[in-house]
C-alpha cells in the first residue's frame, strides 16, 4: 500500500552473516513490487555483513541492480 508513496529505498546485505543480525530478503519480489507502480527513485545500499567489503559491496551492487533494472 505504501509502494506508491515511496521515494527512497535501503536495500540491506549481509554477506558473510549479519553482525547483529541477518534478514533474507528477496529482492527480485521486492523490485516486482515497485515495478508495478513504476518506482523512479533511488535504491541505497547498506551492508552490514561479516564478509570483507571489497568483496561484499560490489556483490552487493550487482544484487540491487540486477534485481532493480527493468527495461522501459
């Protein structure tokens, strides 16, 4: 209900296993969702996993943009 309102999203990974916590969320359902109501917005990503992130953050970015990326 909310979708359409949305002018930001954080999208959280936990490579490596969540420091406090870990969170599956399934980002290709997620950006199905915003599609549908054609989301222009930005998509942030903030990693909070164990795993170097050298590694972590550009695996990170390829997962939202992957997930993200609709043609026109």
């Amino acid at each position: 209900m909310t979708a359409p309102k949305t002018f930001l999203i954080q999208a959280k990974t936990y490579y490596g296993g969540g420091k406090w916590y870990t969170l599956d969320i399934d980002y290709d359902r997620v950006a199905e969702i915003f599609r549908k109501v054609d989301y222009r917005g930005y998509v942030s990503i903030e990693f909070e996993g164990n795993e170097d992130s050298m590694i972590a953050v550009p695996k990170s970015l390829e997962l939202v943009r992957d997930a993200f990326t609709w043609e026109e």
